[in-house]
C-alpha cells in the first residue's frame, strides 16, 4: 500500500498446504468528513465528557469504573475487565481459508467491512496464484481468524491487481428479512401500471460509478461552516411540497412523460457529473483557507 496508511492486521493467508505472508488495510474510512465538537453555548467553551453515578449523580473516575451485565432491573453482575480479556481467543495470525464457493452464494446483508488484502514481499507468487486462480475458477473465498480481538468470518474475493476482505456479521447479527416485510401488502401491479413503471426504469438504467456520487451533505457542511466565518447569511430550509395528483397511475404517466422529452436534451457527461465532487473540494478547501486566516476564536462569548 502507499506510504501513510498502516496496516490494521498482519499475518497470513493459508490455503491448503500453502502459506504466505498478508496484511488488511482499511478499504472505506470516514476520517475525512467534517466533524464537530460540543460546545458550552454560554461560555463558548468545550464540553468534557464525565461518567457520573446513576444514582448518586457523582463523578466516577476512571479507576473505579469496570464492566457489568445487568440480570435484572438496576442488578447487575460485575465483569472485571481482566475476565474480559481472558475470553478473547488466542490469535494465531492465521487467515486460514476453509472453502471455496461461488460468488453469488453470500447475501450482502452480510457484509461487515471491507479490507484490502495484499502480500508480503516474499510471498508474492503464492499470492498471485491464490488471487489468479480464485479469479479464473469464479470463487470467493471463505476464511477465518481473529481480528481485533474477535473470531471472525472473512468473506475474500479478487479485486484489482490484489484481494478485498470483507468481515460477514454473523446469522444472529442480522435481522430476519420475514420480520422486516410481513406487514407488506399482497398486491399485483399489472397492465399499464407495471408497463409505465417498466418503461420509467428502462429509461434511467445506467453504470454504478462511485466517481460520479456527490456528498451533498458534507459540501453543504463545508460551506455551512464557511458562510459562518465569513458572517454571510446561512441558507434557509427548503419547503417539502407534497406530490400532487396522489393517484399513482396519473403519477406514474407524468413521470413517464417527463423523461421521454428529457431524453432529447443532452446527457451530462461523466466529466460533468464529476464536477460536482470538484465543488465538494473546493468548499472543503475554502473553510479550511478561510480557519487559518482567521484568528483563534474566542473561547468566552462576548
């Protein structure tokens, strides 16, 4: 990987009698969304986090604090943290693949957390071999091994010039789709509905483009932020005006007919659409020009 990022687990990738040196490096990272601090409206000071009693409403300090499960309302077991540690299992540092299956057996609802899977510096031909013949055989790969202090299952797949592991949640972990969606009607779109909802689709089918997807939210924090430095006046919040006809076949038809006269315009190309992640740097960049031209604000409001 490029030099900055540090590897979150080193160890090794074993499949069958064959072995080689691997480390898993953060694939998706929110460390660069704009965060914010809780701040004392009338001292303009920031507010400290203290773990007080719940019913003496006492702060506790650090040393007294420990783990408990609670068995019943206000009883609780006491854990010490020592106990804790004694269950975690022992890493072997062992990506151990236990089976091979095809691509399309793992529901996405499992999907945990991406990681990229490179090779040491010796062990690149047993890598390679691994990556190129998971690729040609149109298998994923199913391993486990303990990651930041728990068992888990890694879900690998070729990806790139290397491999990406993605953590699974665990059966339990993820909620029945049957609860979710028992209280779904029983109902059959057919005729001229499902035609204008089939149409509506054939006419915005495109590519997944990640490039292409503005963080509206995080160029309007930018600029936000931006418009408070420099005492401009802050966008007001747009009014929801409710869809009119509510009836769904007359909205379907005006749907349908909107993008049939978009279709002749011109497409927004995909340089265009960039454009958008463009402006989302240049706010960013401007609110943080904008803080190291300013003084250190004042910590007592005045």
């Amino acid at each position: 990987m490029a030099s900055g990022h540090r590897a979150q687990w080193k160890g090794f990738i074993k499949f069958g009698e064959v072995s080689c040196g691997a480390a898993l490096y953060t694939a998706a990272s929110t460390s660069d969304r704009i965060t914010f601090n809780t701040i004392n409206k009338a001292t303009g000071n920031r507010v400290n986090r203290v773990f007080i009693d719940g019913e003496t409403e006492d702060p506790v300090p650090k040393e007294l604090q420990t783990k408990g499960f609670e068995i019943e309302n206000g009883q609780y077991i006491i854990i010490d943290p020592d106990e804790v540690a004694a269950t975690i299992p022992e890493s072997n540092k062992t990506l151990e693949i236990e089976a091979f299956i095809p691509c399309s057996d793992v529901d996405d609802v499992y999907f945990d957390k991406p990681y990229y899977l490179t090779p040491d510096k010796m062990g690149g031909d047993a890598f390679v071999a691994l990556r190129d013949g998971m690729r040609k055989s149109k298998v994923a790969a199913i391993a486990r091994t303990v990651l930041f202090r728990r068992m888990r299952t890694v879900l690998i797949r070729p990806h790139g010039k290397g491999l990406i592991a993605t953590t699974l949640n665990y059966d339990y972990e993820v909620r029945s789709s049957k609860k979710a969606f028992e209280g779904m009607p029983k109902l059959k779109i057919e005729g001229e509905m499902l035609d204008l909802a089939k149409h509506i689709i054939s006419t915005k089918k495109g590519d997944f483009d990640p490039a292409t997807f503005d963080d509206r939210y995080e160029a309007a924090l930018a600029d936000l932020v931006k418009a408070k430095m420099e005492g401009r006046s802050l966008p007001k919040l747009k009014k929801v005006e409710v869809s009119k006809p509510n009836d769904l076949l007359a909205a379907l038809r005006e749907s349908a007919g909107m993008l049939k006269a978009a279709d002749d315009k011109p497409k927004r190309t995909a340089a265009n659409a960039n454009k958008g992640a463009g402006r989302q740097r240049a706010a960013r960049g401007a609110a943080a020009k904008a803080a190291s031209s300013k003084a250190a604000p004042q910590r007592k409001a005045s």
